[in-house]
C-alpha cells in the first residue's frame, strides 16, 4: 500500500504545480497536523484515497472548520483494508491550557483511556502522531519535546510504522527523515513523504520534498 503522509508545511511540488501523475497509486493518505482544512480537502478529492489525520498544535481551526472529506483519527484506531491506524494528535504543552497541547501525563492518560480500543484491535499496526517520541526524532526545547509514552506504545505493541510532523527540515541537525526504533521504521511527514506499507523500502517522492 502506497501511503502518502502530510504534515506542517503545504507543498508547492504537489499542490501547486499538482500533477495527476505525482499521486498516481496513492492508497492512502495521512496528515500528521498542522495543516490548512482546505489543504487536506484537496488530497482527500483527488487522489481518490481516504484521508486520515489528527490535530498538530497550530489546528484550533478544525474545531469550527474541520477537513471536509477527511476522517480525524484522534484517540480511534480505525482499521483500513485490515490494518489498524492508532492516532494521537498535538504536542507537548509549552502554553498552559491551549488548544492540542498536552503534558507527558495528559498524553499518557489518553493512551490509557484507549486501552478498551487497544484489547478489542488486539494493538495497531501504524502510529500516528504530530509530536514525535522523547529523545527520538524529538529537539530538546519543550514545544518540540517529544512523548515518552510514544516509546513506550512502541516497545509494547511493535507497529511496523511511526508517522510524525512537528520538527520541520529547517530545523537543523534535529531533522531526520527516516530512522528505526526497534521493529518500527519512524517517518517524519514534514511538507510530504512516500512510504510503502508493508515496508519494502521507504520510497522518495518523484519530486524531493521542498522541490
């Protein structure tokens, strides 16, 4: 399954300059946050593939104007030709009661609150988040601190994919595109990324992204 994933910054090679033949076998696709509603409405019309997404930081807008066409995945694990997508949106709060923005705790009691999910899918197959896990992916100022129970949902249910947003390319050294924890090849979305599941390789768009 081709799977396109979004996150963080529009992308002017597929949205702009939109060729059919960029999304040509687009299976699937996933928004990992923080992203324009009307941005993932276009995906979600034309690459004829549903479209997933949770909530970045910045998306309190979902909440009066949600993606139309979309399906939010937030705290569900929803089952696509037989495998289970888990999603978690937001990040580490770093502005005491905002919008998306969670504690480690708080994150952790979500997680907790999904266990009934969990038993009944018998575990996930592909994590989606916009925060990364802690010290993994993760930069070492709060806002873009990753979550250790991320790593902890790793280690225990040993998904083959890990989809993320939050830390951007321009970044600097923090960001990584692909890597692995343990069983699970961890995949920063940032602007647009192609991934096979189940993995083959992890597979570089016709155009770079940013391109």
């Amino acid at each position: 399954m081709k799977i396109l994933v979004l996150a963080d910054q529009r992308s002017k090679a597929l949205y702009d300059y939109y060729e059919p033949a960029k999304l040509e076998g687009v299976e699937l696709v996933i928004s990992c946050g923080d992203l324009d509603p009307g941005y993932l409405s276009f995906f979600a019309t034309l690459c004829h593939a549903p479209l997933l997404y949770v909530r970045g930081n910045h998306d309190g807008v979902y909440a009066d104007q949600p993606p139309e066409g979309c399906i939010c995945i937030e705290d569900d694990i929803y089952v696509h030709n037989g495998v289970r997508i888990m999603g978690l949106g937001g990040s580490m709060e770093y502005i005491p009661k905002a919008d998306n923005q969670y504690t480690e705790r708080a994150m952790a009691k979500r997680i907790r609150k999904m266990r009934w999910k969990l038993w009944k899918h018998k575990g996930f197959d592909i994590l989606v988040t916009h925060a990364p896990a802690y010290q993994f992916h993760d930069m070492e100022d709060l806002p873009h601190r990753g979550f250790a129970c991320f790593r902890g949902l790793m280690e225990k249910y040993r998904p083959k994919l890990f989809v993320h947003g939050h830390v951007h390319a321009n970044y600097g050294g923090a960001f990584k595109r692909t890597d692995r924890f343990g069983d699970t090849l961890v995949v920063n979305g940032f602007e647009y990324w192609m991934v096979e599941y189940p993995e083959k390789e992890s597979v570089q768009p016709c155009l770079n992204a940013g391109e």
